[in-house]
C-alpha cells in the first residue's frame, strides 16, 4: 500500500472560484471518505463513498459542493463559488468494506489546506 | 446525537512521564473507537482502533483503553519523548453509519525535553 495520497496539498483562490481536489485511495479500499478540518476543531464528515456510489452526505454539504468517484478508484471534491468560511483542510480517507476485513481502520491522506482570499 | 467530548485541550509534561488521554462519547452504541495523531498542517496518522467487543489494544508504548458502558476511552503513552508533541484525537464510528467517524476536538501535547 502506498496510502492515501491528495492533491493538491495547498489552494490559495478568491472568492467566487471554483476549485477542485483530487483523493487517491489506498488501492483495494472501497470505502472513501471526505472530511473538513478548521483549525483546533477535529474533523468533520462531508461525504461517503461506497465503490463508486455516493451513500451519504452531511448537511455540511452545501449545493457549492460536488463529489464524485467514477469508476470506483480516485474521488474528486468540488467547491463552487468559493466563500472566505471554506477556508480549511480538507481530508481525504479510506478503508476496506467491512464484508472483507475484520479491522476496519481509516487512512487518512496529507490533506488540503484551502485557503479563500 | 453522539457527542465526543477530549479534556483537557491542551497538556505539557516534561520528557519521560507517562502520557494519559481522556476521550469521552455520549453514544454507547458505538462500532469502534480509533486515536490519531495529527502534527502541525499535516493528515492523520492512525495510532490503535479497539472494536466494541474489546477492552484495550496496544502497540509499543502505546495503550488505549475502551469503557463502552462508561462511554470513555483511555491513550496511554508510555515514557513520553519530545517526538510524541502533537494533537492527539480520538473517533467513534457508530454501528450504521457506514463506517464515518465522529471526532473529538483533540488534545495538544507538548513534552518539553
């Protein structure tokens, strides 16, 4: 496994851009998560992915944001006219089904640190 | 809704003493509990995942303990190091939440040599 890797590790835009980031999970994990991280909070759930289907969303999850995984492998998050309080990291995770392994620890990508001007 | 609650937020202790981490959750009915540790602007690695029908799990100088009826975990670092400075955060995934976690707000710790 070489984990879970992202891209890109830092996005300076304006408000009112749109962006997009990119996660690659460990290779044969399934499950992908997306989380977002403001500074001295811990993580927040923003959506899950099931192969390629999007199972759940948090409220978090304003109609700006978009995610996709197609085909099952590297997912994309997209932010719409970008606003200064999206301003954070946002972390990428995955993980086996549960079908297939009794240990289901989450991996956690380096993360994307966005900051909107 | 579950709440995860890590007291305190911040600790410092000087090298060598023994490192105890607080982690409390609201919801019993949780499917695991997993401590991270996250260093400054970077990702989170994972430390020990217990499952439900565990008690505690170990790896190294690491020990963490889990009270479901109690709704606590516990991070036990044995014989702190200047290395271990960091944020230490706890999660709960719960048993039909397909797998996402609920994190607490962490612990900073500060081992100063």
């Amino acid at each position: 496994d070489t984990g879970v890797s992202q891209d890109p590790r830092h996005k300076i835009t304006k408000r009112g851009q749109n962006v997009t980031f990119r996660c690659d999970p460990i290779s044969e994990h399934n499950r992908l998560y997306w989380y977002r991280q403001t500074l001295g909070q811990g993580p927040e759930f923003l959506t899950y992915f099931q192969n390629e289907a999007q199972l759940e969303k948090s409220r978090l999850l304003s109609d700006r944001f978009s995610a996709e995984r197609p085909k099952g492998s590297f997912s994309t998050l997209e932010i719409q006219r970008t606003e200064q309080g999206d301003s954070a990291m946002y972390l990428c995770a995955s993980r086996r089904d549960r079908a297939t392994s009794s240990y289901n620890e989450q991996f956690f990508g380096p993360g994307t640190r966005l900051t909107v001007l | 809704k579950q709440e995860v609650t890590q007291i305190p937020a911040a600790l410092s202790v000087p090298e060598g003493e023994n490192l105890v981490l607080n982690c409390s959750f609201t919801d019993s009915a949780i499917y695991n509990l997993q401590w991270f540790r996250q260093d400054p602007g970077k990702g989170l690695t994972s430390l020990l995942l217990i499952q439900s029908s565990q008690r505690e799990q170990t790896s190294g100088r690491l020990n963490a303990s889990l009270d479901k009826s109690s709704g606590r975990s516990t991070l036990y670092i044995a014989a702190s190091q200047p290395g271990d400075s960091a944020t230490y955060l706890c999660a709960v995934s719960l048993g039909d939440s397909w797998g996402k976690l609920q994190f607490g707000a962490g612990t900073q710790v500060v081992v100063t040599p």
